[in-house]
C-alpha cells in the first residue's frame, strides 16, 4: 500500500469531513493536542510526523488534510470495532500467506518514520560512522546449517510452517546480537522474530536454508530496527506523541479492514461477495439509464480497413518490419502508402497486385480467418510486429497488418457486457454512498474538537 494513501486516508469518503464548521466543540485544546476524537487525542507532535511524511511524497498537501485524515481513521477505527458485520464476517487471516498484523503495523511504521526524519536518519547514519546495519552486531551471525536446520526443517510437505515445537525453540535462539549504542543493552534477534516476519513466500527461502536470504533479511530487521531505535530516542517525541503514532498508523489499519469488509477496498481480481450481492439487484431500468448517461464507456469497434503482407521466413518479416517502421517515424513520409510498396515488393499472398488489401473487416467477417481477426484489433496508423500463421499442415508463413480506418460504435444495451459492467459501477456508487452515510453517521455522534491554531 502506497504510503500517502493511509497516511492521509482520504481514499473515499473524506467528503463526509469536508470541514470544521459543524464539528462539536467543548472547551480550548491545549497548545500541544491538534485534534481529540471522543476524548482520545492527536497530538500536535504526532500531526507533525504524518504531514512530514505526506508532503515528501506531495509537497501540496495542507496540514488540515492530514489531520482530516487522521480523524477520519479514528473514527473509522471505532467503526470496525463496534460494526455488527465484522463480528458476523471476521477479518480474512492474511497471516498464513501474507504479513501477520504485528509485522504490517511494523511495516508501516518504518515506512512513515524514514519519509518523515529522511534528512535526519541520513545524518545520524553518517555520524555512526556504520556502513550498513550489520555493522551493529557485537557477534557473528549464527547461521549454520547445523543450528539452523532442525528448525526449518519442515516435518511434512502438506505443512508450509514450523510446529509447535520448532516454533517454541526458534524463539530461543539468537542468531543476531546487536547494540546501537554503548549504553544501550545488547539486544537480541531470534529465529522465530524473523521466521514470523516474513510472508509464505519468503518463509520457504528460510525452510530453504538459503542463508544469502536470511542474512538479508536480518540486515533489513535490523535496519528497521535502528530506525526505531532512533526515532524512540532521538527524534524529540514524547513518549505520548510517539504512542499516538502508533494509534494512528493502528487506525489506518482498521480502516482498511473495514473498507475490506464493507467491499470497498478489494483489489481488481479479487472476488468481492458484496458488491456481486449488490450487483446482482440492479434493475434493468437502472443499468438503462446509466447507459444512457455513460455511454461512452460502452463503446466498441465495428469494422476496420486493413491490408496485409505475407512472406515466407521470419528473417525477412523483420527486415521487413524494421524497414516499414523507420519510415513510419519519418515525419515527410506516408507510411500506408509505404505498406502497399511493400507489399507489391515483397508479399507472396495472391492479392499482392491489389495491394494486399483485406477491405473492411466487421465483426462478422473477422471470424473468416485468423489474418482478418488481427488487423481487427490493430492500432489505426502503425504497422503490425510479424505474426506467424498457426500450426497447420502447409509450411508456415508470416503476416505483417496495415490498418489505415477504423469505425467505432456502442455495444447494444441488452448485451451480457453492458449489464455486467454497468451493475458493477451502479453497485459501486451504491456502496459508497452507504460507506458516506455511516461515516456521515458517524462524525455527527461523535465529540470531535480541533485546534485551529495548529493549522
């Protein structure tokens, strides 16, 4: 996930928070505390990190946007903590094929520090006079085999993780000692601290035993590690400000788990059971009348002109195809009339002396034959790459298309496709506007101050 989406976590519905005039105010803030949601604050401390790591990646970013944001997921938080549906669906446990939430947190923690103090962690690296975080060891890393092995080892292939057993020993050894400070005490990575941080694909380079891996992986904890280490020590937080960092990157995660849950934030391929629940109860009048305001999303080719080249080797195809695109970037020349030279040079199809022209190819004719399929989905104006003709009994042979007009039209309103697409968008819309009204809801109810002065 991009970091300035969850930092400023306005993805959908912060129109619901779109400003200040309605909030309810009981009482001045102190100077230090931007916002209190329900008696839990954001310090201003803590607003300072978010719109430091907001405006790395875009400078234009207002301080009331992040805050906006932040409130936002604080609300949203206590949502997917008291919304009757998570309780009836449960969260989906990524933990077996992704990161467990403890490392997600984590994840993100380390992504919003190192944006927000990136100048003051490049200073303090230098001063440490350390390389790289390995450099932080005050031992070897223990990475044999022979320690290493009865761990990882896995019991039996229909398991892609440690037992128990393996689990509770790896949690004993240390196979990283490291120290980022003389008066800071040696600190410890074990096996499992690494082995539980890692997704299904990674864990298998563990079972592996690939230690080119896992010595990779321990100088990225570590990094990570030291930028916690810096940010709890040397950034000037609070002990409070800091903890209000992670309730706020926390709340950035419950958002997502209820935008998930609701059907709002899935990806593309992913089988979303809401929104085909919705979609499924779209009327045929509601799927006509956005088409009518949306047709241009329905549009579709109805036929092409086109004409083609064939010759009988692959070398000379791209000879061929070489040739006819140099003269195609030549902006005094005339690249469809360079392809029927080419043709009368070059084709060995029996329409060369017509100039290989296939005529209009509809919808209908493109199924004639495997040549007139292609040129139908051709770009207008730029010659095809060669293709080669099917697997058939006869020698082999390649094509080059020239598509010089294409004529473009609406797919019909009763077609599977139009119903399909537009049921989901119509379902979409739908989703949103609820999602709007809950957190609309939500906002009303709850006792929202903010501290103008920080803005």
């Amino acid at each position: 996930m991009g970091l300035h989406r969850w930092v400023l976590a306005i993805g959908f519905a912060a129109v619901a928070l779109a400003g200040y005039a309605s909030w309810q105010r009981w009482g001045p803030l102190p100077d230090n505390v931007a916002a209190s949601v329900d008696g839990s604050v954001i310090p201003v401390d803590t607003l300072n990190v978010f719109v430091a790591a907001a405006q790395r990646s875009e400078p234009q970013v207002s301080r009331e946007t992040v805050l906006k944001g932040l409130v936002e997921n604080r609300l949203l938080a206590a949502l997917a903590h008291d919304h009757d549906d998570l309780a009836a669906h449960g969260h989906a446990d990524t933990s077996r094929v992704g990161y467990d939430a403890q490392t997600r947190h984590e994840q993100q923690r380390f992504k919003l520090i190192r944006t927000a103090f990136a100048d003051d962690l490049r200073v303090a690296v230098e001063e440490s006079g350390m390389a790289d975080s390995l450099d932080y060891l005050t031992e070897p890393l223990l990475l044999s085999e022979d320690a290493l092995a009865p761990l990882l080892s896995l019991e039996q292939a229909l398991y892609a993780t440690m037992t128990e057993a393996q689990q509770q020993a790896a949690s004993q050894l240390a196979i990283a000692r490291y120290r980022f400070a003389e008066d800071q005490p040696e600190q410890t990575l074990t096996l499992w601290d690494l082995y539980r941080r890692q997704n299904i694909q990674l864990k298998v380079q563990m079972h592996n035993l690939n230690t080119g891996f896992i010595r990779e992986a321990i100088k990225q904890q570590l990094t990570m590690e030291f930028v916690f280490y810096w940010f709890d020590q040397h950034s000037g937080l609070s002990a409070r400000a800091i903890a209000a960092v992670d309730d706020c990157i926390d709340d950035a995660m419950s958002r997502d788990e209820l935008l998930h849950d609701l059907g709002l934030m899935h990806d593309i391929h992913d089988d979303n059971p809401q929104l085909r629940a919705l979609a499924a109860e779209v009327s045929k009048d509601q799927i006509a009348a956005y088409y009518q305001q949306h047709q241009d999303e329905f549009t579709r080719v109805e036929r092409v002109h086109a004409y083609h080249l064939r010759v009988n080797s692959q070398a000379e195809a791209d000879r061929i195809y070489s040739e006819l695109r140099a003269i195609q970037q030549d902006d005094n020349a005339n690249p469809g009339e360079a392809f029927v030279d080419a043709v009368a040079r070059y084709s060995v199809a029996g329409d060369r002396e017509q100039g290989g022209a296939l005529g209009w190819v509809d919808r209908d004719s493109r199924e004639d034959h495997w040549t007139r399929a292609l040129a139908f989905v051709q770009p207008v104006q730029r010659v095809s790459p060669p293709f080669r003709s099917p697997a058939t009994d006869s020698a082999p042979y390649w094509e080059l298309l020239w598509v010089d007009q294409k004529e473009m039209g609406y797919q019909r309103v009763d077609s599977e496709s139009v119903r399909y697409r537009a049921a989901q968008a119509i379902a979409r819309e739908q989703m949103q506007q609820r999602f709007q009204i809950l957190l609309a809801d939500a906002t009303e109810a709850a006792a929202l101050r903010v501290n103008h002065e920080v803005l």
